[in-house]
C-alpha cells in the first residue's frame, strides 16, 4: 500500500518536472528571440540605446538622470536595460557576430557580454604565441580566488571592507550567530589566507 503511494507520487512528480520543462523551455525560446529581434537594426535595445545617446548629446550629459528620463518618458524603464542597450550599441557587430555563431543563441544581454568577452579574448590571443598564452592564462587563474559553494569572485574586486560588509549583512540578514560564525572563520583561516 505504501509502495503504491509512493509510485503515484513520483508519477505525479515526474509529470509536473516535465510540464515545468516545457513552460522553461518555452520562456527560454522565446528569450532568444527577443535578444534576437533586439540586435536588428530597429530593435528594442538599440532603439533605446540610440536614444540615450541622443538625449545625452543634446543635454550635453553623461549620465542621465531621473528627471531628465521622466521628461523623455523613459523613466519606468530598468536602468539596467539602460546599461545594457548601450553597451549592445559600443559592441552591436561583435554582438551580432556571437548571436550568430552561436548554436543555442543567448537568453539574457548579460551571458552575451560574456560570449563577446571570450570572443575577444580569443581573437586578442591569436597573435600571441604559445608561452605568452599560457602566461596569460597563469596570470588569470592567479587572480581567480578558489571557490566557495558556486561564487568565484576576482581578487582585484575585492577589499576586505567589502567583504566585510557582505558578512555583516548576511549574518544580520539571515540572523545568525556571530559568536558562532567567528568561530567558524577561524577555523577556516586557513582557507582565506591562501585565497
């Protein structure tokens, strides 16, 4: 009886991962679409790329800031998409080279940056010869600290201010113990001092 149970619930499981797949899989399509469609000539993102270059032109700005956004009734949209449309115009051949090189395309302007990134890195690499390339690489892994869980952050972008601070935020945020989080750190000192 209780094996029947069991069985029903992980046919039920199975069901609902693969009905879940589907609606993913659906929303991941239609992403790459829309990165697709925002790369054309009359895109979104460069549309509104061209535009902020305009308004700065004209204001003789460097950022824009909220007043001015709300006076061209863009003030609602994301900053990010913001930073994103602009750095799509900076690099929008290499960004439609990469979209169209790539199998699967790319979900997000952000895993873009980091294929156009591996792009030029690549191409930078070709005129180097073999020593070169693998100081370069030698350097790279020196400045990667080892990773803990998932995170793998670059040394040159962190103080210990800033980690300071992202500690004392997850402890109170989470609210831990601090008596025994220090405990812990000691323990690990080791760790942190050869990252």
């Amino acid at each position: 009886m209780v094996n029947q149970t069991q069985n029903n619930q992980t046919n039920s499981n199975q069901t609902e991962g693969q009905k879940l797949t589907e609606i993913f899989s659906k929303r991941a399509k239609r992403a790459v679409s829309e990165l697709r469609n925002d790369l054309k000539e009359n895109g979104a993102m460069v549309r509104f790329a061209l535009l902020r270059k305009q308004i700065r032109e004209d204001k003789k700005i460097t950022t824009i800031a909220f007043n001015i956004a709300k006076e061209y009734n863009i003030e609602s949209i994301d900053k990010r998409i913001g930073y994103e449309s602009d750095w799509l115009l900076e690099n929008i051949e290499i960004a439609r080279k990469t979209m169209k090189s790539s199998k699967r395309g790319f979900t997000s302007v952000t895993a873009l940056q980091l294929a156009v990134k591996k792009a030029l890195k690549k191409e930078s690499n070709v005129g180097l010869d073999k020593e070169e390339q693998l100081e370069e690489k030698t350097q790279e892994e020196n400045n990667q600290v080892k990773s803990m869980g998932t995170a793998t952050v670059n040394k040159e972008q962190l103080t210990e201010q800033i980690i300071a601070n992202r500690v004392s935020l997850e402890l109170v945020e989470n609210n831990l113990d601090t008596k025994e989080f220090a405990r812990l750190l000691k323990e690990n000192l080791d760790v942190l001092k050869s990252a």
